[in-house]
C-alpha cells in the first residue's frame, strides 16, 4: 500500500482538529473536536473514493447527508428549549466538510489557506463584533463607497489613452485612485483602534499616514489656543512629515517596486535627519502637555476620491507637457508645484515614467524629492502663520536643516 495515500487524510484531520479545538474550547453544543475532525476526514474520504472507485456522486451525497444531520441538529436544540439562534457552527460544518473535500481533491494549499480562515474567524468572534459596534454611519458609507470606489467603478472604466499626449488612461488614474484610498483607511483604521491612547508617538505616526499636511495645520492651530502643547506638537508635526516620506516609499514600490533600491537611499536621508532633528527639541519640551490628534473623516469619500482623480490627472498632463516642450526643468516646475499640497500626485505619477521607462530612477527620485520638500516648505509655512512663535522656531529648524539636507542630496547625489 502506498503510504502517501494516507497523507491527505493527515492534512485533513489536522484542520478538523485545529477548527474542533476552537469550538469545544467556546464549549458549543453542536460540534467539538472529535466531530469536526470526523467532518473533514468524512469529506477527505468522500472524494478519494469517489476518484478511485469512480463514483462522483459520493461527495455531493455526502454534503447532502451532513446538511440533513445539521438541519435535524438545530430541531432537536430548539425542541430542548431556548438556544442561541446563530448559524455560525452549522455554516462552519459545512465549510470543513468542503475543505476535507478540497484536501482529497489535491488543493491543499488553498484547503489550509480556507481552514486557518475559519478558525480565525470562529476565534475572532470578540474583537469582529466590537469592532462592528464601534463604527458610525459614516464609518458604515465609507466602507461601501470604496467597494463602489474599487469594485463597481474600477472594472468599468476604459484602458486606454485619452486627451492631451494620450496620459490620460482613465482605468490607470482610477487605480491610482484606489491605491491612495486604500493606504488612507489603512491608516483610519488603525487611528480608529489606537484612538487617542497612543500619545504624542501615535498622533505623529497617524497624522502622516492620514495627512501630514491636515496633522500639521491642525496642531499649529491647537498650539495658538494652548501654547502649553507646543513641545509635543513640534515632535507631532515633524514625526508626520517623516511618515510622510514612508507613505511615498510605500507609493514606489506598489506602482514601481523594481525601481525600490534605486530611490530608497536618497529619499530616506531627509526623513533621517527629520527624525534626528526632533531629539534637540523633544529634549527641552518635557513635560509639556500633549496635544490632541482630531478625528479624521472617513477616506473613501466620493468627493474626495474624484478631486484627487482630477489633480493626478492635471499632474500627468503637466508632467508630458513638460516633458514635450520644456525638458527636465519643466519636470522639476512641475513637481515642485504640484507637491506644494499633495505629494501623492507627483509620486505616482513620476513611479509610473520610471516604470515605463520614460525617465531614469535618477531623475524619478530626484522629481519626488522635489515634491516632498516643497510640501515641506509650505507646510512650514502654515505653522508660521498659524501657529506662537515657539512651535514655528521648532518646526522651522527642523524642516529647516531638512531642506539642506534635501538640497545637497538633490545636487551632490549621482
């Protein structure tokens, strides 16, 4: 007899057993440990029989049998008296029945994928149901209008070159889209189960995840009304702007990941020396109090989405044009421009010419740095003018040194 024969039956017991142990430790009725294994290997021995024997209808006469026994199950405990009207357990039968079939049928990978799926899932009850209660209404709309935003809109759109130089592939601009909603309620929901607890660390590193340009105007304003903040919000702002330039690494290499190492080390100096910066004045700011991160809207806002469609489209129509007629020069007008408020534009933009092998990673790198310290510049600028004297002296040295930093990398780097 071949030993490997027995093989698939051991996968399939190991996943009944790994879904049984969650439920008999939950203490369900219905099914425990020894039934959930007997399920899978009930499914695993369906399908091996029905191949070897020839006889295909085994299988889904089997799932029949096991539906009948779970729906005669559920009578008997209503009949008992009062039970827990979830279907949970009896929809995780039969899925582990499935997966037991897949495991005989030669998927095993996606059998141990879908099996581990189920036991998180069933363990997870908890947090899922918490998680749902913490959500608003806006919440709830945000959530289905990225499905619209990813899942209705994105397949329907043409791919193909519109417009001014043809740049203006509607199916491109709408996946750019996608990536930065994406990343964005990544962020909000990571600031939705952190909230305000984190401190001074966690509003710096959300704030750039989110916005580091909203995180910073919004600190420069507390930081008027309550001057006693004006330590913890210079290492806020800061912090953002450091996380700002991770979100454009992120960028780079979901769009042009072949082109990572080429940009890595020269758009990594400048939020290294951020980083560094923020030590001399987080050193003289103890003790101060801390401000507080405000709650973001939700990121998958329609409104929202198209703006930030249309200003990517305007950055790749800029960017050909300056290509055509203005040379490097007009590339670096350009993104200089452009990054003043959003350097997400320029980033994507300039990842896909590289990608496409319309500029070098030297000149691509050297376009989003230009973006991302003229975001500095003017970011530095609304602490300025929003912001006492104290935060705008702290801010300003560090976006400060920041800027030579980005100059001397700009010119010296090859």
């Amino acid at each position: 007899m071949d030993p490997t024969w027995f093989a698939p039956l051991a996968l399939a017991l190991g996943m009944g057993l790994l879904v049984g142990l969650q439920r008999e430790w939950s203490h369900h009725e219905v099914a425990g440990i020894r039934t959930f294994a007997l399920i899978t290997l009930l499914g695993c021995t369906a399908v091996l029989i029905g191949e070897a024997g020839g006889f295909p209808w085994i299988f889904p006469a089997g799932l029949g049998a096991l539906a009948l026994l779970v729906v005669m199950a559920g009578v008997t405990r209503v009949r008992a008296g009062p039970v827990d009207p979830g279907l949970t357990t009896e929809v995780a039968i039969l899925v582990m029945y499935l997966v037991g079939g897949m495991v005989g049928a030669g998927f095993r990978i996606q059998a141990v994928v879908l099996g581990a799926v189920v036991a998180v899932l069933l363990q997870a009850k908890g947090p899922l149901h918490g998680l749902v209660r913490s959500l608003g209404p806006g919440d709830i709309r945000a959530i289905y209008q990225f499905v619209l935003v990813a899942l209705v809109i994105l397949p329907i759109l043409p791919d193909r070159g519109f417009g001014p130089f043809g740049v203006l592939n509607p199916f491109r601009i709408w996946l750019m889209v996608v990536l930065i909603v994406g990343i964005s309620i990544v962020s909000y929901v990571a600031f939705r189960l952190l909230g305000r607890k984190g401190g001074t660390l966690a509003a710096g590193v959300l704030g750039g995840m989110i916005s580091s340009t909203a995180t910073t105007v919004s600190y420069a304003r507390q930081a008027r009304e309550r001057p006693g903040i004006v330590p913890s919000a210079g290492v806020v702002v800061v912090l953002a702007s450091v996380v700002m330039f991770v979100r454009v690494l992120v960028e780079v290499a979901l769009v042009a990941g072949e082109y990572l190492g080429d940009v890595l080390l020269p758009l990594s100096i400048v939020p290294g020396v951020l980083l560094l910066s923020t030590l001399w004045p987080a050193g003289k700011g103890k003790g101060g109090e801390e401000g507080v991160m405000e709650d973001p809207d939700p990121p998958s806002e329609l409104r929202t989405a198209i703006l930030f469609g249309l200003l990517y489209s305007v950055v790749l129509v800029g960017v050909a044009f300056a290509r055509s007629n203005l040379g490097t020069g007009g590339l670096y007008a350009v993104a200089a421009l452009s990054g003043l408020t959003d350097v997400d534009a320029i980033t994507l933009s300039t990842a896909q010419l590289m990608r496409s092998g319309e500029i070098t990673p030297g000149t691509g790198w050297r376009l989003i740095l230009l973006g991302s310290l003229a975001n500095l510049v003017f970011k530095g600028g609304a602490v300025m003018l929003l912001a006492p004297i104290g935060l705008g002296k702290r801010v300003g040295w560090s976006f400060g040194i920041a800027l030579l930093a980005g100059g001397a990398v700009f010119i010296l780097l090859p």
